[in-house]
C-alpha cells in the first residue's frame, strides 16, 4: 500500500538525518582547525587591503 511505503520511506529520511547529523558532526571535527587557518588567513588579508 502507498500508505506503507510512506511510512517506511519517512522511517529511512529519520534514519539518515539522524547519520547526515552524526557525519556532519564528525566532518566539522575533523575540519576544525583547516576552517580556522582559513578564516585566519581572510581575516589577516583584509586589514592589508585597507592600507
């Protein structure tokens, strides 16, 4: 039945949030330090534009 399908459909999203959350966790450990050093590098540059 459609209504079935439905419901395990909506089962599996819950399922891969659940893991798209778990992974986005582990990918924003993980790329931590690469996310400062870049935003360190912007930050630094824009001062010498201004001079």
């Amino acid at each position: 039945t459609p209504v079935g399908k439905t419901a395990e459909r909506s089962f599996k999203d819950e399922e891969f949030i659940k893991d798209f959350d778990e992974i986005g966790k582990k990918v924003a450990e993980a790329t931590k330090d690469l996310w400062e050093t870049e935003y360190q590098k912007i930050k630094t540059k824009e001062p010498s534009k201004t001079q």
